[in-house]
C-alpha cells in the first residue's frame, strides 16, 4: 500500500495544454507532440496485455518486480514483490470489486467503488500518461532519438525543466513506436526518482476470467474502503469542534447554498480531521471549502506545482493553480490550512478572493 500511494501523486490533477517543442532527427518520424499526443489518444482505447517490470525507487532498498494482466474490458492483476519474499502485494479488479492484498501486512481491502478503483489502482502506463499531461507547460520536450525497450522499438522523450524547484524535475520517457505504449520512465519528483521499465511486454492477449481473481488466505483482516471513508454529516458548530478552534467559511449570500458539510476522520492515515464544505448556486456545484489544522511540525514546500502562482487571499501570502478544468486557491490561517476548488467555469479567482474577505467564523 505504500508503494502504491507515493505512485499516485498528481493523479487528480486535470489535463494540461502541451506546449512543446518540435525537435526531431532525420530518422524520428514524429515530432515529440505527435508522439505524447498520439500516447494520449492510445490511453483512451484501453489495450489488452500482459507485461513484466522492475521498479526502482530512490527512498527504498533493492527493486520491486511487477506481473501485470490487463484486458480491454477494465479487468486487471497486479502482482508486485519486494527485495524480501514477504513483500508481496496483490492487486484485482474482476470487474465488479477491486482487492488489494498485501502478505505482510496480513491485510486486505475491497472496493466497488469504481472511481477508487482508478484512484487507488493505476496503471504505470496511466501513471506515465498524467505525468505527460502536468509538464506540458513546465518542462521543454524532445526526441533522443530511439532504442529497444523490451525487445521494442521506442521514441526517447527527454523533458528538461524550465525552472529550478518545480515539483517535477526532469523526465525521461521511452514510448512504443507501434501503439504508444509508455514503455519505460525515469521520473523525478522532489528529492524522489522512481524509474520503471518493462522487461516483458505481450499485446493483444487473451485471458480466462480465473486469472482475475484472488483467495485470502484464513484469518486475514478485510476492511471496506468504501466505507472506511465516507463522509461524516456535521453542522457548521461540530465542524469547529473535530478541527479544534473556530473555522472559517462563505456565508449562504450571492445566491451560495451550502449543500452538504463533511468531516473526514483521517488521523490514522494522515494525523488530522478534515472539513469540507461543498457549495451550490442554482442547484450547480459552485465551490467546495476544504480545511484541517496545520500539523505543528509542518515544513514549508519549496516545490512548485506545475500552475501554481502566488495570490493573497485575506491579506494573507498563498497560492493559486490553474489548469485547463482545475482552479484552486491555498491559504494558511490562524493555523488552519484552507483550499478552494472552484467548480463553476464562470466564476473567477478574483470574485472567489473578493468573498474570501468576508468569510464568517464557525465557532
């Protein structure tokens, strides 16, 4: 489950504009938009497959191996062993649940939650893919050249960045000449690298449904994660009390209704109690309020999202990031970390900072 979690970073995030850089050889047939365009185009037509590879990373001891199945109609299996025998972890969605078991923990989850599935569960072709999408803007894309991954002929995308201290650094990517299959990357992010490369790689197969199943073994703790995190309904007073302290928030003006309030029991996972206040205008999603107190041994970030530009909301320094279908605001206040996600197209960060003046107080 750890290695999982640290590949999701940026997987939310929305599809940025590709400004890149046409730069190819005499040999190369592309130019590198073609190429991560096209890539983007394979990741919508899912391919059937079955593949083999080894993951490094830079914070952790010896490689991990990965089996992967994969069918066009969404059914997978995820087999991922450590540097010890012990560190073995199972993952399978037979189209109804997704299971992830992990030997060592002696745990199981499930979901039938399609959209944790995809969130929870990636695939490093995915993983691979929202990369592309996020250093559109920040980073300088060219072909060098191409070489033989997997016994494969590939494109070699190297993307340069344009600034220091950006959270993604530079990114290497070798992509199928054939059908766009990221074959290979070497991905930085911060003080972190993980690099993975696909040893052996099948397309077009065909699989029994039996492969896409799992048993867990007797005595195995199995926990429900759509229901280890649904949202707890609370008023705007008990939301005050799980933070701590008084919160802010909108006031129901300007046509604002406030539609539902949340709290999000995380201290297991994250040590906090997260709010979040969900807003509609005219029945249509308008903004959604998300806040927890600031943990005391915090550190400032300096790594900077791709998007992200200074702001002052409330007379205070914070951050926006604007991306093509996702704008949101950051602040710290009185100890409290405060996010906006703007959900309406037509609202702008001007009129959202505007309101932000006159938040009230939930004690």
């Amino acid at each position: 489950m750890k290695n999982v979690k640290k590949l999701l970073a940026g997987a939310t995030v929305a599809i940025l504009s590709l400004g890149l850089v046409a730069c190819s050889s005499e040999d190369n047939q592309y130019s590198p938009e073609q190429v991560i365009n096209n890539a983007m185009k394979e990741n919508e037509e899912p391919l059937s497959y079955y593949g083999e590879a080894t993951m490094n990373m830079t914070e952790e001891e010896g490689n991990i191996q990965l089996k992967e199945w994969r069918s066009k109609d969404g059914k997978f299996k995820v087999e991922t062993t450590g540097a010890a025998a012990e560190e073995h972890a199972v993952t399978v969605n037979d189209g109804k649940t997704i299971t992830m078991y992990q030997e060592s923990l002696h745990q199981a989850m499930i979901s039938k939650d399609g959209e944790a599935v995809t969130a929870l569960a990636p695939s490093p072709k995915d993983q691979a893919h929202q990369l592309l999408k996020m250093i559109g803007d920040t980073h300088t894309i060219s072909i060098d050249g191409e070489e033989k991954i997997a016994g494969r002929a590939a494109y070699h995308l190297v993307a340069k960045a344009n600034e220091k201290n950006t959270l993604f650094g530079d990114q290497e990517l070798w992509v199928d000449k054939e059908n766009w299959f990221v074959l290979k990357s070497i991905s930085a992010s911060g003080d972190h690298q993980i690099d993975l490369e696909y040893t052996k790689i099948e397309f077009g197969k065909d699989f029994q449904d039996n492969i896409f199943s799992i048993e867990i073994p007797e005595g195995i703790d199995i926990q429900n994660i759509d229901e280890m995190y649904e949202s707890e309904e609370v008023s705007l007073e008990e939301a005050a009390q799980h933070v701590g302290q008084p919160v802010l928030y909108f006031s129901e003006e300007d046509g604002r209704k406030i539609e539902q309030i949340g709290m999000d029991d995380l201290t297991a996972e994250l040590n906090r109690v997260e709010i979040n206040i969900n807003y509609v205008r005219d029945d249509t999603p308008l903004l959604s309020l998300s806040l927890f107190k600031t943990p005391e041994d915090s550190e400032g970030d300096d790594l900077k999202m791709p998007g992200e530009e200074p702001v002052e909301v409330r007379g205070i320094e914070g951050t926006m990031i604007e991306m093509e279908g996702f704008r949101s605001l950051f602040w710290n206040e009185e100890g409290i970390s405060y996010s906006i996600l703007l959900n309406d197209p037509d609202v702008t960060f001007e009129e959202v900072i505007e309101w932000a003046q006159d938040m009230e107080r939930a004690e």
